[in-house]
C-alpha cells in the first residue's frame, strides 16, 4: 500500500478500535429550560426556589411563581418584636421581617438572649407553607448598640472627623460581627444625611456638613457588607435617610426641606449615590418633605431619582410608622398606604398595627390602586436579598461571632477611633498634659458617665446617663495614663478645687439624645450645671482644659476666652481611653472639624461657603508642637 494510502487507514483503524472500546452514553441529565444540567438537588425534586446551586433570579422567579397575594402582602411587612404576640403569626401571616425598635432588648440583655430570642423567631417563620426566612432589622448606629457590653464606637460626627475612610470599613466590619452574633442580618445604618443646622438633634448621626465627606465615609457600607453578603459576619447596611433631612428649616427633625431640586442633587443626594455605587442593600425614606411633598409619597425622588436614575436594585424601606406621617394624622389610611407603595417604598416598617395594614394593602390592590406588578417588584427586592444574605441555607445565628461582641480587637479599635476624633481647638501651651509630677483636678458631669460619652442610641433610643453598658469613661483613662508619681482628684461639680493643682480638666458637654428630643430651636450654649461648674474652676486660677462632649458645635464664644485649651471630643463611645491618649501627648491630635463651628446661636445654619464669619471654620484643627 502506497505510504500516502496508509496513514489514513491507520486512523480509520485506530478510531473504529476507540468506538468499541468505548462504553455506551449514559442516559441524559435532566436539563433546565436554559439547556443547563440539573443540580442534584433539582434532580432529587427539590423546589428551584430552595437550590442553593441555581442563580438567585432562577430562585427568585420560581418562588415568586408559587406565592399568593397574601403571602406576598406578608413579605412586605416589617413589625416589631413587641407587636408579635404570638409567634405562631408570622408562619401565618407570612411576615417577611422584623426589627427591634431602639429600646426594645430582650431580657436579660446579653448576646445570648439576642440570638436566642432571633433563633426563637425565625423557627417560627420557617414554619410557613413556603418556608421564608425572616430578615431581621436593628439601629446598629455605632457599634451594636442595643446590647449591653457591645462595643460602642464614637457617632458619626465624631468618625467624620477623623477624615479616614479605612477606618469607617473597618468599624463596619467589627459591627456586622457584632450584629452577626446575635443573629441579626439589617443594619439600620449608616445614616448619610448631610447635617445643614446644627440645631437638628440628629447632627451627630452625620459625617458632617458637606457630600463629599458623607461620601467619603460611605465605605461604612462595604464594611457591612463584607466582600459578599452571603459571607459569615456580612449583614444588609442600609442608607439613611433618603433625601434632605439634614437640610430642614430650623433644622427641624421631620420637618421641611425648601430648598431647589439643584440644591438637594448637589447637597444631599451625592452620599446615596456613593452608597448606591457601593451596592449597598436598602434605603430608608427619610420622614422629612421635600417642599411640601412628604418623602415617604415621593414618587419621582424614590421611583424615578433613587431606583431608575441611580440604578438602586435594593430594598426600599419605610421608617418607623413613617406611612402613618403622609398626612399629617395619626394611624395610616388606604390612600396613604397607595401613596407609599406607588411611590416605591417595598417595606413598610408598621410596628404594631401590621395585621390592619396586609389588610388594607389587600384591599388596595384588590381595587385596583396597586398593580400587582408593583407588589412583586417589592417581593423580588426583598427575596433578592434574603437569597443574596443566605438566609435559606444558614436561617439562625452563628454563633462563632458572639464571642467578638465587646472584644479587645473591637475595643482597641474603637479607641483608635476616639484618637483620631478628636479635634484640638485651642491650645495656650496646656498640652499635652505631663504624666509625671503633675497635680491633675478632673470635673464634668461627663467625665465619669459612660451614657454621657455614648449619647443617643446607646442600649436605648434616646439615651440614658450612668453606667448603661460595660466601658472606660474618660476619668478612668485619665487615671490609666497617669503615673505614679502624679495626682488625679476628680469632684463631678469642681468642689474642692484650689490652686495647688498645676491643671484642671473639664469635661462637660451635652447629655444623651436622640431625635426629636435633640433639637434646639432656641439656645445652644452650655446648661447651668456646666456654667456653674466652669466659674469654680475659673476662680481656682488653675488653667483649666476643656473637653467638651457633644453631638454638635455649641454656643461656648462667651467663655472660650476663660480656658486654656479646647478638645471637641464628639460623643466617642465606651473607649474613654482614646481621650486620654490625645490629652497626655501619646497620639497628637489629627481631627478636623467636620462642620462649621458658630460664633453664636444667632449664625444657625452656618456652613461653608455661606459668608459668614465662624469661631472655627470648616477643617480646623490643630496639632501639638514637638
């Protein structure tokens, strides 16, 4: 046989020997319309909805497919803990998430009784017809700040005076472990309003005064989330709240935003961008109006700014009772129920009259005021995210992070938070304070008060003085950082001081608030108790260093003149100890002011750019001289 013949033969024979050597195909694998192999779990039987190997749009599309109204209804409610009195309601009446409100902790309030009572809450949803997981919602605004021996860290005025944004993730990052370990999977947080008037009494849940700095500090957002949110220690982080509050007349809480669509894109609108960009997980509707419409009815800032404009793909969430708000009346009506859902509100936080509200959203959309479209366009929000979040697979608490709940890593950040918070404002040569050989007098009411330094929101909503939770107040680090050889003497109201001491600090400031009840429409300036504890340390004659505590700048140009040195400490938290390492030189102070600092109360708002002549502008901040 020619060579050129032979070869080709050799082939043939070599192929037709591999084909009966070959064993017969085994019979097809089940396929997915797609033309994509079946996972295991499909094969088995297994609804798509509840595979863990198929997309989460599949699972979300086939568990949409397999809903009723009314179990769609349910996933649309977020009620509080305490409205559920009978747990058996929530397989019932499929109720898609609860919340524990800012004073509402189980009892004892420990880490374990947190998780224990999630576990307990969330077996009782599984119970459904389809099995939903609840996703469940906290105010974690600084730390886990709930419960009782969580880290707290310092309010967001004082983390925008740090100017570092690593720090905000890594702060995010310890909270949603925290948050982790008691089995909760939202984070009401961070809040990105742009504080305009410090007479607001949410100033100190701002970064500061200007979008680019509640920008920058959006990483917060990644910290919560983690690298995915399916990851262990991941939870939802929410923005807050959406749009203007920061920007009321008088800096009223809920009130009135009269400023210009130009005004609130370039103000207020960029930090939600930011966040957005991050893929944060939801929005919370500010309770607030934009000229005269309120924000929770708001369809073209919610439907067509937040969701169509900047691509938002999350969970749009209503603020506590906000829907009731609409119209100015207590308890909420069918027309403000439409006027919310139309407006894209998915979640409707209802704490206690949620069985009245499935009803009247039934109603509504029986009628024909809500298009069912519109009702699984929220459920596909809210499934996406409980997919996303893993609540399928892992529905209870893991409990490998209950143990970093109030742990050192967590605390020794928390302090380096404190460090970098705080902001010198004047200085005649008083510090760094000498740890050797010095006679030290401490006063304040908020120099020995962990509720005082923690302010608002700390294991309860307005705050509470006193020793609310596990902590070093600032007279103890004060008493850590001395040495031996110096003296620390401490009297709350300045009784006892005289003119042997080489240097007294006083640490006064604001007590705790939260909103509402923060808000000062008329002075700013320091309470009587404080004035009063100042003139004693002015008639000692000893220089005298002022810390003050606050959630905002206060109205203090009529005493500045009388001290010696100045530190804006914000409100930093449980680590009174970070004061203390700015106060004695071991970290030179690098805050700078995330607001503008009034010379009066008469100035409100002030702002950059504004005209107006401040005591500190925008920025300020001094360091020692080494």
């Amino acid at each position: 046989m020619p060579a050129r013949k032979l070869l080709p033969a050799l082939v043939g024979l070599l192929t037709g020997a591999l084909m009966l050597a070959a064993p017969s195909p085994a019979p097809a694998s089940p396929t997915h319309q797609d033309g994509a192999p079946a996972s295991p779990a499909q094969q088995d039987g297994v609804p798509a909805y509840k595979d863990s190997w198929l997309p989460v749009k599949v699972r979300v599309d086939d568990l949409l497919g397999r809903m009723t109204l009314d179990e769609k209804l349910g996933q649309m409610i977020q009620a509080e803990r305490l409205g559920v009195t009978d747990q058996a309601d929530l397989a019932t009446y499929g109720v898609g998430s609860l919340l524990s409100g800012g004073s509402s902790q189980p009892t004892p309030n420990t880490p374990e009784t947190w998780a224990d009572m999630y576990d307990g809450f969330q077996r009782s949803a599984l119970a459904s017809r389809l099995g939903i997981p609840l996703i469940y919602g906290v105010d974690a605004v600084h730390g886990h700040n709930g419960v009782k021996g969580a880290t707290i860290f310092p309010h967001n005025i004082g983390l925008g005076a740090t100017r570092d944004p690593l720090l905000a993730y890594r702060i995010g990052r310890a909270t949603a472990e925290e948050v982790s370990g008691t089995g909760i999977d939202w984070d009401f947080a961070p809040c990105l309003c742009v504080a305009r008037n410090d007479r607001w009494g949410r100033t100190y849940e701002s970064f500061g005064e200007l979008p680019q700095l509640a920008s920058s500090m959006s990483t917060i957002v990644n910290g919560l989330q983690g690298w995915s949110l399916k990851a262990p220690g991941s939870v939802l982080a929410t923005a807050k709240h959406y749009v203007g509050d920061g920007g009321t007349v008088g800096g009223k809480d809920q009130g009135e935003t009269n400023i210009s669509e130009a005004e609130l894109r370039a103000i207020h609108l960029p930090p939600f961008k930011a966040a957005v960009d991050r893929g944060v997980g939801s929005v919370m509707i500010s309770y607030s109006s934009f000229n005269a419409v309120k924000m929770h009815a708001n369809s073209y800032l919610i439907n067509d700014v937040l969701k169509r404009e900047l691509g938002f793909d999350g969970i749009v969430i209503s603020d506590y009772n906000g829907i009731d708000k609409i119209d100015g009346k207590p308890g909420f009506t069918p027309a403000e129920v439409t006027a919310s859902i139309n407006a894209g509100v998915d979640m409707v936080m209802v704490p206690f009259a949620w069985k009245q509200f499935i009803d009247t959203l039934r109603a509504e959309v029986q009628n024909g005021h809500i298009a069912p479209s519109r009702i699984d366009d929220a459920n596909r929000r809210i499934l996406t995210k409980k997919f996303e979040l893993g609540l399928f697979e892992h529905p209870f608490t893991d409990r490998s992070f209950t143990k970093t709940i109030g742990s050192k890593a967590h605390r020794d950040l928390a302090r380096q938070a404190v460090r970098e918070s705080q902001v010198l404002l004047k200085n005649k040569d008083v510090l760094p304070l000498a740890k050797s050989h010095n006679r030290i007098f401490v006063a304040g009411k908020n120099a020995d008060d962990i509720g005082n330094q923690a302010g608002g929101w700390t294991v309860g909503w307005q705050g509470a003085s006193g020793p609310v939770t596990p902590g070093t107040t600032i007279l103890q680090g004060i008493q850590a950082a001395a040495k031996p050889s110096s003296t620390v003497a401490y009297s709350k109201d300045a009784t006892g001081i005289d003119s042997s001491y080489d240097v007294a600090v006083a640490v006064v400031g604001e007590t705790p608030y939260a909103e509402g009840k923060g808000d000062r429409p008329a002075g700013m300036g320091l309470d009587q108790v404080d004035l009063d504890t100042l003139a004693r340390l002015k008639a000692s004659g000893v220089p005298t260093v002022v810390v003050l505590v606050s959630g905002r700048p206060l109205d203090i140009a009529a005493q500045l003149p009388d001290w010696d040195g100045l530190v804006a400490s914000w409100l930093p938290g449980t680590e009174g100890q970070g004061v203390a390492d700015v106060l004695f030189g071991d970290y030179n102070p690098t805050g700078k002011l995330p607001v503008t600092w009034m010379q009066s109360a008469a100035q409100e708002p002030i702002n950059v750019g504004d005209g107006q002549t401040p005591l500190f502008p925008f920025g300020y901040g001094l360091r020692y001289r080494h």
